[in-house]
C-alpha cells in the first residue's frame, strides 16, 4: 500500500530556481534523454523571460522537502480550446501516490478554466512508457494517433486527447 502524500503547496509561478530543478527532475525520472531534459528547462526559462505571453503554464507541488512534481501545458496555437499538456514529473520517491493524477486533474481543470476544451498529450510506444500510457488511458485519454517511428526506429509518436469538463458554475 502506497504511503500518504505530505502536506502539498500548489503554485502556478515559476520562481528563478526552478528551471535547474526541472532539469534535475526531468534527468532523475530516467525517461527522458539530455536533450529532452535541456527543453524541459528551456520551457521553464522561456516562462521566466516572457511570462504568460510564453503560452506555458506549469503547475508545481511542493511540500516541506521541495518540490515533488510538476506540470506544464499551454494552449495550441491557432486553435480555438485545444490544450497541450507538455510535460508531468513526479519525483520517483513520490510516484505511485496519486500526485501525478492530481497534477494532471488540476493541470485538466486550469485549461478549462481558461477555455480549453480539449488537452492532448504525446508519448513514446516504447515499453519503457507502458506505464505512462496506462496512467493517461486510466484518465479518460484515449489514442487519436499513431506517426510510426517518429521518435527513432521502432519508436513510434502516440497522441492522446481528451474533452476536459466546462467549469463548474
């Protein structure tokens, strides 16, 4: 049985620190190669330059021993409610709690807050992401596509959507 999660702020704002730590997040989960992590932080400094107008939103949690995950998502460009969800990262320690769902659920009710009517979201076939895409599956996401080895040889690109809940009145 998974231990309780600690007591957990939630903040939106992307303070100075925060982009190395999404580095180290991003690098620790083991998911990710260096370039990937690099435009993980580079999403987080191109915040901090340009604010909202960067179009990235991130969400973090953060409890008493920093900060435990995060998300970032943005709405698409040209596009009239279509959301993009451009990166969830939960610390390994805390993986298996439900903070990566309650990332997502609260990353999911912003963007419909803000107009959005649907997120998407884009993964790797490789069974490295088995379990990533089991948790996208188990929120009501379901495949829309499949660009065959996108990534690399025999790792194909697969898109996800989702109609996110008007807010409630």
């Amino acid at each position: 049985m998974a231990l309780p999660l600690p007591q957990i702020t939630w903040r939106q704002e992307v303070l100075p620190g925060d982009p190395a730590l999404i580095r180290a997040l991003a690098a620790d989960s083991g998911f990710f190669r260096p370039d990937e992590v690099a435009v993980a932080q580079e999403l987080a400094d191109t915040r901090l330059a340009q604010g909202l107008a960067s179009g990235y939103h991130f969400l973090f949690a953060q409890a008493a021993e920093g900060v435990l995950g995060y998300a970032c998502y943005g709405p698409i460009a040209c596009t009239l409610g279509s959301w993009d969800l451009y990166w969830i990262v939960v610390r390994p320690d805390q993986q298996g709690r439900g903070l990566g769902a309650e990332l997502l659920a609260r990353a999911e009710a912003r963007a419909a807050a803000a107009g959005g009517r649907s997120m998407y979201v884009e993964t790797s076939s490789r069974p490295l992401y088995d379990p990533t895409r089991r948790f996208y599956e188990a929120r009501g996401y379901r495949v829309l596509a499949v660009l065959s080895q996108f990534y690399a040889p025999d790792d194909d690109k697969v898109i996800y959507g989702k109609r996110l809940d008007p807010p409630a009145a």
